[in-house]
C-alpha cells in the first residue's frame, strides 16, 4: 500500500489521511485502490465506529491527478475493465471508491480545510458528516476545464443541497466557502480554522460513542429510500427493521430507565 | 373516581378541525390509541364538506415529546395488535406508518402548531403535514438515534424531499433537534412566533386562510405534487 494514504487507528477511530500534501492531495491510482481498501476493511466488524477521511496540509482535496504520467499504476483488480482508445481512461477506480465511501455502514466524517474540489468535492459529499473550516473552499471545476464529472456527483448533489444549489456548483463551476457550505446545508458546521483540529477530535469521540449500529441503519434507510416512491420507502424501513436486531438497544432501554448516559459497543 | 380526561381534544372553529393532544403530564407522548383516534377522526373528517382544514396542536408545554415509553413499553390494546408488527422489543410502527400516511394523503390542508416538543413521533406528525408553524424556541427533530433506536414511519424518504438529504445528517444521523428559529431559516417551517406564543391564536389568520382556500383546486394540487415526487419526467 501506498505511503501517500495514512490509516491510524484510536480506540473506535480510524482516521484516514490523503498525505500528499505538496499536490493538494490529488489522489494517484494507488491512493485510490488504499483509500478504498481501508474503507472496505474499516465496514467489517465492530472494532472501528467512526471514520474520519482528512488531508494533510493546506487543502482536503484537489481532484485526481491531473498528470496522466503522475497518476500511477491502474489498479490490478480493475485491469480486466481498462478500455482503451483516444479518450483515456475511465473513472473506474474513483467509482469504485466513492460508491464504498457511501455505502459504508459505519459512520464517516469528513474533515475539511481548504480545497475540496472535483474528485475532493465527490469524496466529502460521499461521507456523512462535513465539518469544514470556515475559510475552506468547495467546487467542482470540472466543467470550466471541458470535462463533466463520471463519480455520481450528479445524482448525489441535487439530492444532497436541491438542484438550484447544486447547478451552482456543477454548471457555473463556481467556488463557495465553509461558511456558505454551512448555509445551503452542505456542511454539517463550518468553525474557524484555528479550531477544526479539536473541533473534529469531540465530533469523532462523540459520533464513535453513539449506537453506531442504529446509526448505519438510519444510513440505509436515508440513502436508498433516496429513490423509492413513498409506499415502497415504508416497506423498506419495516424490512430495514426487521432484519437489523441490535445489542445496543437493550442497553439504551435500560440506560433510560436508570437515568444514565448508554455504554453502546456498536453491535 | 372520575374517568382520565380524553386523550385527544377535538374541536371545530368554523371551517377548521383542531386535533389537540391532551397528556400534558407527559408532554403528550403518544400511544398507539391515540393514533387509532387520530386516523378515525381524519377519515370522518375528509367526508365531511363543512371541514375544510385540520391542525394538530398540543395542550401544555409541548406539542408532543415523542412516543410513550414509559412503563416498561407500550401496552397494545388487542384489537390494534394485527394493525402493528411484533420486533424484538414492543411493537412495531404500522400504526404509525397508518397515521402520518393519512396526514399526508389528507385532502385538505393539514398544519401542524408546533411548540415546546416536537420530537420523535411528534417530529413524524409534524413532518407529514403540509404546514408547520412553530414558537423559535420550540425543538424539532428526531433523537431516536441516542436510544439505539430509529423510526420506520417514513421520515427518511421526507425529510429528503422536504428539504434535502444534507440535512439528514444533523436531525437524524447525530439527533441533534432543530430550534423553531432554524426550522424556519431552511425552510422546514412557514410561519416563526416568539416563545411563549399561543399558536393558535397567533397564528389564527394564517390557518383560517388555509381553509379559504378552494378545496378541489387544493386536493388536486396537493395530490399531484406528491404524487410526482415518485415519477419521472415527463410528467404524464
């Protein structure tokens, strides 16, 4: 695995960084076929609650390499799907990685300063929660650059912030900041700069101490219900429901009836 | 020994029907045979030409603070048990699933006077009507996730076409409520009061001017907005 993704682990935490730092973090191939890895390994089991996804340095993300020489080795799992022919590669591996990102059944933050743009912007609208730094700035530039975006922003960002926000950002390539993410619902809370770091460590002790079971299947439901008609989204939620038996909440029944803060363990 | 006072208080004020919950000892926590009252009184209602809108309102200091827990989960009446689906604790949400669908598909419009609570079920009422009204210090929002429990009555695929999906993550993912002053800045609420307000005297004029409004024209509105957030374009 690549140095340029760092994985650390904190009790329930797994805090995974893009450390390359020097290209605003565009990702290369190998960052992509970690990140992913990471993620897919993070969704088994109990162990970790919480996922926070960060960058090092000055910006979140910028994208994908823009160099095709400086984007590394095509992933070997996906070297069967590489078509060839005049206009490059496709998007493959940033598919396979957002749409993991998405659908992980752990709770995913993401941590946000300065640049999130193109496949930055794609990443941090596929985890949960956006904590921001007030002066970070967020867009999609692909189409100013005569490219259009393949990562399903344009089906996730309508639905994320409405489709008048979201022309903003996808059709006029225009740049926003934390705060305004905040204001069109983007961000979950945008903070001052200074104070992110600390800001992110209480988020991630809190979220990796909630029922994170309940948490994933509240995911689930938010997240596919996005495309069912009304009748079949309360179907859904009933076999959400009956196929989801959780530890946690025994242990929330009687933390209520105890008058006590739950010790939820995630299972 | 005098019998408990009605669970829910209905009256007329001309053309409107106020549904108001009365367990203000409980801040209005709702069983499954208030629900059961709730969907009979909508479905008179919807036959009956002389209403034209309704509004849900709590007595006391919340407009409802959820469901009843207390006492070791809800007691299900016999006759209501094939109307809810057995889980691994209490009972399930079919009942619930019966009232904010009939909220919903009510022909007319329906508001909901939001004060003090509006949590859990009281958040599922709320967001099934076509208005809400709210004091700015009222609390708004879904905190089941902190009981390691989560709702199957429909609020994930509202809440998303409500507002957005970008704000599932403070209501219902961290279970962080809104106050009444936030509700209304995205525009979850219509109308905003200070606290303290009596809503359905401050906000009288807002709901009788939803029961002036032309009742056929409305219904075929309304039915056709939610009938096409599920389809595609073209429209038919």
């Amino acid at each position: 695995m690549t140095a340029e993704i760092l994985a650390e682990r904190d009790g329930g935490i797994l805090r995974l960084t893009l450390a390359r730092p020097e290209a605003g973090n565009a990702l290369t191939y190998p960052m992509m076929t970690a990140l992913t890895a990471h993620l897919a390994a993070a969704g088994d089991g109990p162990e970790v609650r919480c996922v926070v996804v960060c960058g090092q340095g000055a910006d979140f993300c910028t994208g994908e390499s823009p160099l095709a020489e400086e984007r590394g080795a095509w992933p070997a799992a996906l070297a069967h799907r590489r078509p060839g022919g005049a206009h490059g590669a496709a998007p493959l591996p940033e598919q396979v990685l957002v749409r993991t990102l998405r659908a992980l059944p752990k709770p995913v933050i993401a941590v946000v300063q300065g640049r999130a743009l193109g496949l930055g912007l794609d990443i941090a609208c596929a985890c949960d929660i956006r904590l921001v730094a007030a002066d970070a700035s967020f867009g999609d530039p692909r189409v100013t650059q005569g490219r259009h975006a393949a990562t399903g922003i344009t089906y996730v960002l309508p639905r994320l912030i409405g489709l008048s926000q979201a022309m903003r950002l996808s059709l006029l390539g225009e740049q926003i900041d934390g705060a305004e993410a905040e204001r069109i619902g983007l961000a979950y809370r945008a903070v001052p700069p200074a104070e992110l770091e600390a800001e992110a460590g209480k988020l991630a002790q809190t979220v990796a101490a909630m029922a994170t079971r309940s948490y994933a299947v509240i995911k689930q439901q938010i997240r596919e219900q996005l495309d069912l008609p009304y009748e079949m989204a309360l179907l859904h939620s009933l076999a959400v429901r009956q196929t989801n038996v959780i530890e946690d909440r025994a242990e929330g029944q009687r933390a209520f009836a105890e008058k006590r803060a739950p010790r939820y363990t995630g299972r | 020994m005098t019998a408990a006072p009605p669970a829910l208080l209905i009256s007329r004020d001309g053309a409107v029907l106020h549904i108001r919950f009365n367990r203000p000892e409980r801040l209005n926590a709702l069983d499954p045979e208030m629900h059961e009252q709730v969907i009979d009184t909508l479905r008179a209602a919807a036959t009956d030409p002389a209403v034209r809108t309704v509004a849900f309102s709590g007595e006391g200091r919340a407009f409802c603070a959820g469901e009843n827990l207390a006492g070791g989960g809800r007691a299900v009446p016999e006759r209501l048990r094939p109307r809810m689906v057995p889980l691994e604790i209490g009972s399930g949400p079919v009942l619930l699933h019966e009232v904010t669908t009939a909220i919903r598909n009510w022909p007319g419009p329906v508001v909901a006077l939001l004060h003090g609570h509006a949590l859990g079920a009281g958040y599922d009422y709320a967001t099934s009507c076509d208005f809400r009204v709210v004091t700015e210090d009222c609390r708004l929002g879904d905190p089941r996730v902190h009981r390691a429990l989560w709702a199957a009555e429909g609020w994930s695929y509202k809440i998303t076409r409500l507002l957005a999906a970008g704000y599932t993550t403070k209501l219902h993912l961290l279970g962080e409520p809104l106050t009444g002053a936030e509700a209304y800045r995205i525009g979850l609420a219509h109308r905003l009061y200070p606290a303290g307000s009596d809503l359905r005297i401050i906000a009288g004029e807002f709901v009788q001017r939803l029961a002036a409004l032309p009742a056929e024209a409305y219904a075929a509105t309304k039915a056709a907005m939610l009938g096409e957030l599920d389809r595609r374009w073209p429209v038919p």
